[in-house]
C-alpha cells in the first residue's frame, strides 16, 4: 500500500511547457530557475516526488515546494521575487548615457576614460561606473596591440606551414627553427632578499651588464625534441654552423623540413649553397609579421619565463651554461606543442579581424 497523502494532479498548459522547456535547458545562468522548471516537467509526467528529488539532486521539500507553489501560482511562481534591500538608483536611461560616453567619447585631458573622470562627468559615484563597465565587460584603462601580416603570399604560407603541423609528410622531420638574439646575462647590483613569510622575494631595480649571447634552436614538432646552441655573435656564419649541427642530429635517411622566418640569415649566399649541396633538407618560411606560425616561439617564451626573468647571471659563460641546461632538461622530458587549428579556420579568424577594423575605421 502507498503511503502518505495522495498528490495533487498537475497539468501544463502547452504554452507553459514551452516555455518551460527553454527555462530547464539554461547550462550558465540562473541555475536555480532551470532546475525549478525541470522539477514542474517531471511533476508534469506523472513522477512522484520521491523520484523527481532523484533526478534532479535536490530534497523532497524542495521538490514539494515548487509543486505546490506551480499549483497555485503557474508559472510566474517559479520567478523569484523581488529582495529585500537598496532599490536600483540608476535607470535604464543613466547606464546607456554611461556607455554612449564610454564607447564613443574621449574625456578632454587623457586618451581614455577613468572611473574619476566618468563619474565627474556623469555625476554618478565612481562605485556606480565600476559597476556597470564591470557588467558590460568594459575596461577603459587597457590596451593590446595587434600587428597583421602584409605578405603577399600569405594564405599559400599559413596552408604551407600548418600542412606540415596537421599532416607532415612520411619519412620526414618537421623542425621549427628559429634564433633568441641579444639574450643579456644581467646581475643585480645587490643580494637577492629571498620570500619568506609576508614578503614576496625582492631585487634591486638595477643591473649590471655582463654581455649578450645568441641562442639557436630547433623544435621537433612531432616529439618536442630542441636542438639549441649558443653563440655570441648572430649572422649567416653562425646560423650555417647551426645547419651543420642540425645535420649532425638528424638520421641521413629521413628528409628535413625547416620552418623558418625572414630574417636575412636565413636568405645568403653561403646559407643557398649550403643547402644546394644537401637536397633532403627543405625550407619553409613564415610570413613577414607572423612569427606565431613557428612553434619554437612559444617555447622561447617558456624558456623567457622559467630561466632568463628573474635569472641572475653574472658571465655571459654562466648565461650559456643556465640555457644549457635548461636544454636538457627539456629533452628530459619533452612534450610536443599540438596544433589543433587549420588553416581554414586561422584564414576567416583573420578575414573576421580584418572585416571588424574596416569597419571600425568607417
């Protein structure tokens, strides 16, 4: 025998499912409302509240409520109701003058808005304005820069390179390669004061220079394998030194494609006839202002990151020794970059970019 009082029917209205429906498939925002809406669906379909708590991982009270309160209310019930506290001091009239002035303005004195100036403005606290640039996701107060590529060749370059990533060829090695030029071993001009407790670690604001080195490298796209050496200069003869080691750590069976930017270096006579004399090796370059075709780049910046920062180095021979290492320990264990997108995609990402500013300028 069931147990406990009988529930009372519950029938919805089409249009009430409907809308319904819409409420219980949010994923982001107001979660509580969504869930409300799936506790009357299934309420709706006959199920016991027993079973709906289940299903929809709340308690037997909660289910109970938004029952009874669908039953005698419908569906404007489920909505919360308006809380206690400070009513709204701006209308709706005050935050678009906000973000008119904000988007399509500049103040007289300064380049960009500041919450002062646009309070001072608008009259509105600076409370207010933080608020609502907060809501609308607007921050005067930054800037990024942004550099596109004018290389004729462009679209034949990015399906070159990013067919070499996705698709490589058999038989063959894809090695991104590239120079960080002008690396500086840099010394403070005091100890170190470590962290501790409370502080963060300190150094003094200046530094002493102790010479600059060049680092050469070589990223196997496939395992993320680096080939790298230093040298204190950085021209033509070096970099056919670096092709010379490049050959030397590659099996002779397996061709070799060099992705590669167009840097002057990379284009001499003595760089042509070396490689004249070595047919299995392949050079593909970047486009002009699009280094971030190369995937060398962002282990340079992993190097930057975790060695040459906050490294201290007071010889340029400590400097080498520190990459070196650093060298080593990535090929310890080495992790391939994966590149997901292709180059379709990166085209229209480019084409929706180049759209947007015409269309900004005008």
């Amino acid at each position: 025998m069931p147990k406990g009082r009988p529930l009372p029917p519950l029938s919805i209205g089409e249009e009430q499912r409907q809308q319904l429906v819409v409420w219980s498939r949010r994923r982001k925002t107001a979660q509580a409302l969504a869930m409300r809406a799936r506790i009357v669906l299934l309420a709706g379909d006959g199920l016991s509240n027993t079973a709906i708590a289940q299903q929809v991982s709340a308690t037997l009270q909660t289910v109970g409520k938004w029952r009874r309160r669908f039953l005698e209310g419908g569906i404007d019930s489920l909505l919360d109701e308006p809380r206690p506290g400070t009513s709204r001091k701006l209308g709706d009239e005050d935050i678009e003058r906000v973000l008119a002035l904000t988007l399509e303005s500049r103040p007289d004195d300064a380049t960009h808005w500041s919450t002062r100036s646009m309070a001072a403005k608008t009259g509105f606290s600076r409370a207010s304005i933080h608020r609502i640039w907060r809501a609308f996701s607007l921050a005067p107060h930054r800037s990024e820069t942004f550099k596109l590529s004018r290389d004729p060749l462009f679209i034949e370059k990015v399906r070159d390179i990013v067919g070499l990533y996705l698709n490589p060829p058999e038989r063959a090695l894809v090695l991104c390669v590239d120079e960080k030029s002008q690396i500086q071993a840099l010394d403070r001009t005091a100890p170190l004061l470590p962290m501790r407790p409370g502080q963060i670690e300190r150094r003094s604001h200046d530094y002493t220079r102790h010479g600059t080195t060049s680092l050469f490298a070589a990223l196997d796209a496939k395992t993320g394998d680096i080939i790298g050496e230093t040298h204190r200069r950085h021209r033509s003869v070096e970099f056919r030194a670096f092709l010379d080691t490049i050959e030397n750590n590659v099996p002779p069976g397996l061709d070799v494609h060099l992705i590669l930017d167009n840097y002057g270096t990379h284009k001499t006579e003595l760089i042509r006839n070396w490689l004249a004399k070595r047919p299995r090796f392949h050079l593909h370059f970047t486009p002009t202002s699009a280094s971030w075709l190369n995937l060398v780049e962002r282990w340079f910046a992993t190097l930057t990151e975790k060695q040459l920062r906050r490294g201290v180095h007071r010889s340029t021979k400590e400097l080498e020794q520190a990459i070196r290492n650093y060298i080593d320990h990535s090929n310890s264990n080495p992790k391939p970059l994966i590149w997901h997108k292709t180059a379709d995609q990166i085209l229209d990402s480019v084409a929706r970019f180049c759209k947007r500013s015409l269309e900004t300028e005008h």
